[in-house]
C-alpha cells in the first residue's frame, strides 16, 4: 500500500488528467453538469497537490491549509452558478451519449481515487479528510451525470436533469467545504 503522500500525489495526477477530458467534452456538448464535475477535477487535483505538500508540515500550518482547501472546495459551485446561467440563456439539452460516457469514465477515475484514499478517510486532520471528501461525493456526483444523460436520452430531452446534476454537485461541494472548514478548527484548538 502506498503511502499516504504518494497516495494523494497519484490521486492528484489523475484528477489533473481527468480534468482536461471533461473540459473538454464539456465545452463541445454545453454540458452544464460536466462543466461543473470538471471544475471539481482540477479543484480535487489543487487539494491533493496542497496535501502531498503540506503534510511535512506542523498541525497548526495544516490546519490553515485545510482552510485554505475549505475554500478550494467552494470552487464548482461557483462554476455551476457561471454554467448555469449561460444554459438558462440558452436552453439546449446536452448530447445525451458523450454526458453518460463521461460520467462513466469520471466514475472509474472517482472510485479508483476513493479506493485508494479509503486506508487514510479515518486518519486525523482536515488534509486527509478534504481528500476522501473530495474523491467520495465525486464518484456520487458521477452516477448522478450518467444518470442525467439516460434521462435526457430517453425520458426527458431538457436541460433539466444537467442543471439538477449541476446544482447537486454544488452543493455537496459546500457541504464537503464545510465539513473540512470544521476538521481545520478542531486541528487548531488540539495543535500546540
């Protein structure tokens, strides 16, 4: 098993990866709901990057960057209000097939990232904690797109279900915010 470093810097560099596929189908289909997950690629590969870094550091510089990856977290939301508006301005469905595939694929890399910080979730600090958060509700925001573009394929052909997914992306993305926003002071009070 690898450690907890290494672990974070190989979950780091495929959220980095993922990122620029998503982007990228994203920008071709006007998908607000990939927008939104991409966002939250390139925020997961930020958080992990600040963790392999900042894990040498002491609990009370720690708790400042979990802070910090309190804000990080906020980031799709507001990608998702900036998505969301151009879609509401122009309100086509995305394509329901490349939407579905690209979940699926996020999903694989999600829940291969969550596999692998699953041996750290119960491991002290708002770091780790920002980490598992991040990998957990990516691989549910997943289903929630593959499922979007069944909808939209085969029940209903709106942009609906995109900007539900959307929106449920961005808010779990502050929930999550809010969860290590609170592992941070609890790191502060028991740090020296």
């Amino acid at each position: 098993m690898p450690t907890l470093r290494s672990a974070v810097l190989i979950v780091a560099l495929a959220n980095l990866s993922y990122f620029f596929v998503e982007f990228t189908v994203a920008l071709n289909i006007k998908a607000v709901s990939l927008f939104a997950d991409s966002a939250d690629f390139l925020e997961d590969a930020s958080v992990n990057l600040l963790i392999f870094t900042a894990l040498a550091w002491s609990t009370t510089s720690r708790s400042r960057m979990g802070k910090v990856m309190a804000l990080i977290l906020l980031a799709p939301a507001f990608a998702f209000i900036s998505s969301a508006w151009q879609k509401i301005n122009l309100p086509l469905p995305p394509a329901p097939l490349p939407l579905s595939l690209t979940g699926l694929g996020a999903l694989a890399v999600n829940l291969s990232c969550a596999l692998l910080l699953s041996a750290y979730r119960d491991h002290r600090g708002s770091l780790t904690k920002a980490a598992f958060l991040s990998a957990r509700n990516d691989a549910i925001a997943n289903l929630a797109i593959i499922a979007a573009g069944l909808v939209t394929g085969y029940l209903w052909n709106s942009v609906w279900p995109d900007l539900v997914v959307g929106g449920a992306i961005g808010i779990m993305n502050i929930d999550a915010a809010k969860k290590v926003w609170s592992a941070a002071d609890g790191e502060m009070r028991e740090a020296p």
